[in-house]
C-alpha cells in the first residue's frame, strides 16, 4: 500500500517529465517542493543554466528558505530530475548579490 503522498508526488512527477523544461514549470515545482507557506515567502527566478534564484521578501523568510534548502532542492532533483536545478541561491529581497 502507497501513502496518498508517495502517489500524488509520482503523479506529479510524471506529469511534470512529458512537459518542456520551461520557466514556468521549475516555478510551478518550486511551489509543490517547498511548500505554500516557503513558496509565497518569495520570488523565484530560474534560468536554463540551471540556477534557481529565489529572493525572499524579509530576512527572516530568507534564513527559513536557507534552512529548507536542501530538503527543496531534493524535492526539485524528484519531480524534475537531477540536471534542472543544479544551484538555489537564496536572497533577501533587499540586496541583490549572491548570497
């Protein structure tokens, strides 16, 4: 027996493999991987050099993000595969370096 989680994330992911590797779609996997409340914390922006980067709108959901980070990026490699997102760089909105 699956759990209803296991079956949705399978789902996803299939349905996520037949589509274009787009912005939009490591977008929409960004919300599923981190979560409503992570996901609405920020913005992200992805380009097809496979850096994601993810601005958060105070430094407190910035450190949060920071912390989520590898648990995200995992969630990401699942539903996209290994080679989309190879980078999450995490800003706050207030600065624009890297961080």
């Amino acid at each position: 027996m699956h759990s209803v989680r296991d079956t949705a994330s399978s789902a996803l992911r299939t349905l996520l493999h037949d589509q274009p590797t787009t912005p939009a779609k490591v977008i929409f996997a960004w919300q599923m991987a981190a979560g409503a409340t992570l996901s609405r914390a920020a913005e992200c922006v992805w380009s097809p050099d496979g850096t994601l980067r993810v601005r958060a709108r105070t430094p407190e959901w910035q450190r949060e993000i920071k912390r989520a980070r590898p648990m995200i990026a995992e969630r990401l490699r699942h539903l996209l595969g290994p080679d989309v997102v190879r980078a999450i760089v995490v800003q706050d909105a207030s600065r624009s370096s890297k961080e």
